[in-house]
C-alpha cells in the first residue's frame, strides 16, 4: 500500500501494530489506554458520521478544544471524509474565532465544551455555511435543544448506523484525498494583521514525519506528552507527522496545570516543549537549591561544576580527560540522577525545544545536568521544521543542519530561504502574500541568519526585528531577550532602540519566583502591580540586567529598564499561544512607558 496520505499512513500503522497502545489519557486520576485499533475505530465512526452530515470532500472542518484523543479523532476523522481540518486556539475570543471559521468556510466546528460552543452560537449568524455544531463534553448541556447542535456521541451513533448499512463506505472514502490535497489549515498568530491561513498538504505532514525521523530516530517504544496547542504545528509534529510514521504512544495530560506531576508519572523518553517551559524548569531548580540544606545545595554546586567543565569540552567535541569524564559520571550518579527523577526527566534520552529560539545558556545548563536538549527550526509554512539537530550532530549556538533532501540560501540582505517537500500550499484566499514569501518554491522566512562551513545554521533575528541604533550599529534583540530570561525572576522582555541613542528594555517579572523573593526578604506589597514597584524588586532586576550587560559588548548593554506592572496573555493580544511576545503589540500597548525611558 503506497502511503501518501494521512489517512493511509494510519491503516498502515494499525495494520502494524492493531493491539499495541496508541494513546493515554489521564481522566480523574487514571490513565486509561487507547489501543490503534481503538483509534481508528474512533476515527471511523467520525468520518462516517460527517459523511451522513453531507461533509464533501475538500470542505473544511474546524476544530476547538484542548489536547485530548477526540482532537486527533476529529482531525483524522475529517481527512479520511476528503475533508481539511481548521484548528482554533481554545483562548481565542469570539471576535478571532468567528474570522478563522468564517475566512476557512468552514461547515462543520468542532468544539470541546459549553464555553467554546458559546463562542459558535454567537457568530454563527455571520458565517452562513456553517451547518453543524458537534460538542465532546455535554456538561451543561444536556436539556439545551437547538438544530444545529450534536453531541459528539451523536455523531459517533451517527457513524456506526452508517457503517451498519454500508460496511464498505469508509475504506471508499479514504481513497478520496490525494497526496497533494490539503489536510490541515493552520492559521498564523496574526502578529503583523489578521491571521492568515497556511495550507498543509497530506505529502507535506508525511515527508516532515520521514525526514525528522531520519535525523531523530524513535521508535514504537518512545513515548511523548501530549499539553502544547493541538492546532500549532509544533504539536502536530509529534502527535500526527511522528506518530503517524514511528507509532509511538501520545500521553494526554489532564489539563495544562498538570504537566510537571504528568511528568513524573508518565516519565516520556522525549520531551518537546516551547523554551518558556523549559525556562521554567530551570528556574524552578535554581530556586529549589538555593533553598536546600547546606550539604545538598554544596553537592549540587560541585556537580555542576564537574559538569559544566565536561560538557564544554564534550560540546566543542574536544577530547575529555579521563579524570574529568570519571567525576561528571560520579556527580552523574549521586546528584543529577535524582534531580532528573523528581523532574520525571528519568527516561527522557532527548529533549526538543521549538515554535521561539531558545537560550543558549538554557542548553548547556541541561546537558550538564544530562538531560540533551536539540533545537529545532522552522515555521508553519515549512510544515513545522526545515533544520534540526540530531543526539549526536549537534553544535550549541546553532539550530541544526537541514533536513534531508532540503535546500537552504541565504539571500544578499541575510533572510533565509528554503525549499523542501513539506513546503505549504499557500495562503486560504490571499495570492498576494503567497506570491509575498513563496517564490519558485523558496519560502522566504523573514529570519536572518548565517550558514557556516560544516553546514549548521545560525539565527540572528526575525528580519522586521533587528535594531540599528541612532549610531547605526544593527543589533539582534532576541539575543539579549534570551540573556535576560535566562535570569529566574524575568519571565519575558522586549529590548527597544531602533534609531535611539541606546537600549531599554521592558521586563516582565515571573511572579512566582519574585513573590518568593518578597516573602524571603519581606518586601512589602499587596498586589503584583505593587511588587513591580517595590525598590527592592526594582534592584533585583537591575542586577540581573548587570549580569547581562557584562557578557555583551557596550552597544548592546540595557541602559534603562521598566517593568511591566501586569502579566501578558494570549486574549489580550499580547503573546502567542506558544508565549512568543507579540513586539508590535507591546510597543504599541506601551508606548508611553518606552517614552519614559528616552527623556532625559
């Protein structure tokens, strides 16, 4: 059977491997398994259930919901009626929610509860072909009756009847879609305008899964957990493009507050995740030492120590003495391997950061303690990767080298162009940016960066981003951001100075490392506004924008600072649903704030 489409690669996995476990889901504290076999029946009885609805092949489908089994049911089940999918972020307001279904034409949403179905029933006299509104969870809803509305148990009813008369209907209709159709459309943040919906093609998901999995090998042993947004592409690529390939098991957590006691029950052998997370652990072990007894907090200092020498040398593939190599796998032993089992990092052999770059310190923080963390690059419209670094062929300060069969320029202004088979179809209804940043197959990034000699490319900054100061030096902000969220009390910032005379910064403090701080050191404060303003918070901040300012050179030193007297989010417009700082917005947002710092 040649596999070229989503819905063959799946037949081809359950054919495999039918009783072997697909999926977890944790459901009041248990973890119940899904076997492959259990999947497709699922996505079935979906598919079918939309056919008898009148889904047509290549009409779309929107999906909202949070990451759950029925999420990948749906999506699957949408692809094998002929259908593309349309993800919604869950923290979309009504307003986004009814551009990306009415801009998608959608028929069908998708939804996972009472609060997202409101979302539907609020603008769903705007967008006159929506048809079908299908709940997962009825909570709430159960004595609520309106035409348009349909449990998703319904549906699976609906699909059962239909299989029941036409047994021979679903294996018919997964015939529908041909490689270069579309099986998913994921519209962007929207950080410069309205969001825009990139076109992923059923070749493009399945290539990415090959391609990866030739750099990262997996296998049907590995486990991932399943917490970032379903309908980023990030996500997709271990919970459909690696799982679709490998067939290894997708844990579901309960619920995002979940993630870190997930962890220590699950204990995956991969771990991906968005570089505020993998911030937030290391913070979260810093503060934890430093709380510790005498005799723990001076071990661990040891240990790191020994291995923060080993890896420096292991990093630059320098040959490491055999004394050095004896005592990183003493302090291995005693130390780190406890640090990592608490963590519920015990099993992970590889660790993927993505969807933002990631600090470099971060890294070599982690791979001292033994936990290897590889950067990834790519964006949605190259279906979610084009470079990545592998266990073995990796160099800190670099995003990997390409994937195979994947060419890469750099154009004369620095902006990095690639070509490869997993390259999206173009933008839903808009030609004109599609023309924009697809050029003779060549998606043009809007990243600047450098190749080096062996191969490995290295990111400065997204092209609109770059700084050149009043003195015309160019300076990449995203590299000082990154320095500064290294700090534990600093959870983002944004780095100002296009045509002025120097640097400032706008600082988002992490709460609840700061709090801690203010309680240690009893500064006085009553609400998170007035701990931003609190001196002692203030001076914090200031030492450890010094720290910074010492390991860059004169022109790219924070010269002034504020903070930010609130905590950022997706529904204000204010960061991404992967916690990438919309800059557009902040700047605009704070305005006054930036003026404040320019005018002495």
């Amino acid at each position: 059977m040649a596999i070229k489409t989503l819905p063959k690669a799946l037949l081809n996995i359950v054919e495999k491997q039918p009783n072997r476990i697909a999926m977890r889901r944790k459901d009041y504290g248990i973890w119940r398994d899904i076997t492959w076999t259990d999947y497709l029946e699922n996505v079935k009885h979906v598919t079918l259930g939309l056919h008898a609805l009148g889904v047509q092949y290549k009409e779309h489908v929107a999906i909202i919901g949070e990451n759950r089994p029925e999420w990948l049911y749906s999506a699957l089940g949408i692809v094998c009626a002929g259908g593309a999918w349309v993800g919604v972020y869950t923290t979309n307001p009504v307003a986004e929610c009814e551009y990306v279904v009415g801009h998608s034409d959608a028929v069908v949403y998708i939804c996972e509860d009472e609060e997202q179905l409101d979302k539907a029933l609020a603008f769903r006299d705007k967008t006159p072909k929506l048809r079908k509104l299908i709940v997962w969870e009825m909570e709430g809803l159960k004595h609520y009756e309106d035409p348009m509305l349909m449990s998703f148990d319904q549906l699976l009813e609906l699909g059962k009847e239909e299989d029941r008369k036409n047994p021979g209907l679903f294996m018919q209709l997964t015939e529908l879609a041909k490689p270069e159709d579309i099986a998913g459309i994921i519209y962007t943040s929207g950080t410069t305008g309205p969001p825009k919906g990139a076109l992923l093609a059923h070749e493009g998901y399945l290539w990415v899964g090959q391609a990866a999995q030739a750099i990262m090998p997996a296998t049907n042993e590995d486990e991932t957990i399943s917490f970032l947004p379903l309908n980023h592409v990030y996500e997709q690529i271990f919970d459909m493009m690696f799982h679709l390939t490998v067939g290894h098991i997708v844990n579901f957590t309960e619920n995002t507050d979940t993630v870190m006691a997930d962890m220590q029950e699950i204990s995956p052998t991969i771990f991906h995740a968005v570089p505020r997370i993998w911030e937030k652990y290391y913070s979260g072990i810093v503060l934890k030492m430093a709380d510790a007894t005498w005799l723990k907090r001076t071990l661990y200092k040891i240990a790191l120590m020994i291995g923060t020498r080993y890896n420096n040398r292991a990093l630059t593939k320098k040959k490491v003495p055999l004394h050095l190599a004896l005592a990183y796998h003493l302090a291995y032993f005693t130390v780190f391997w406890k640090l990592k089992e608490r963590l519920g990092f015990d099993r992970v052999r590889i660790g993927v950061s993505g969807a933002a770059p990631i600090s470099h310190e971060i890294l070599k923080f982690f791979q001292s303690i033994g936990i290897p963390i590889r950067e990834g690059y790519g964006m949605t419209e190259t279906t979610g990767i084009s470079h990545m670094s592998s266990e073995v062929d990796y160099k800190v300060g670099t995003v990997g080298k390409a994937l195979p069969e994947t060419q890469v320029k750099i154009a004369e202004d620095g902006e990095i162009l690639v070509k490869h088979a997993g390259i999206f179809k173009g933008y839903y209804k808009d030609e004109e940016q599609t023309k924009e940043v697809l050029v003779d197959g060549w998606m043009h990034t809007g990243d600047v960066g450098m190749i080096d000699e062996e191969g490995y490319l290295k990111l400065t900054d997204r092209k609109k981003d770059l700084i050149i100061t009043a003195g015309g030096k160019n300076v990449a902000p995203q590299y000082l951001e990154n320095l500064l969220k290294f700090s534990p009390y600093i959870n983002d910032s944004v780095v100002i100075g296009d045509r002025r005379k120097y640097l400032t910064a706008l600082i988002v403090i992490d709460e609840e490392n700061v709090t801690k701080y203010a309680q240690d050191n009893k500064v006085q404060f009553t609400t998170f506004a007035s701990m931003t303003r609190a001196p002692e918070v203030i001076s914090l901040i200031q030492e450890e924008i010094n720290k910074v300012n010492k390991q860059v050179a004169r022109v790219e030193n924070i010269r002034k600072f504020r903070i930010i007297d609130k905590k950022l989010y997706t529904e204000d417009g204010e960061v991404t649903p992967t916690m990438k700082v919309k800059r557009k917005s902040i700047n605009a947002q704070f305005g006054d704030l930036i003026e404040s710092m320019y005018k002495d």
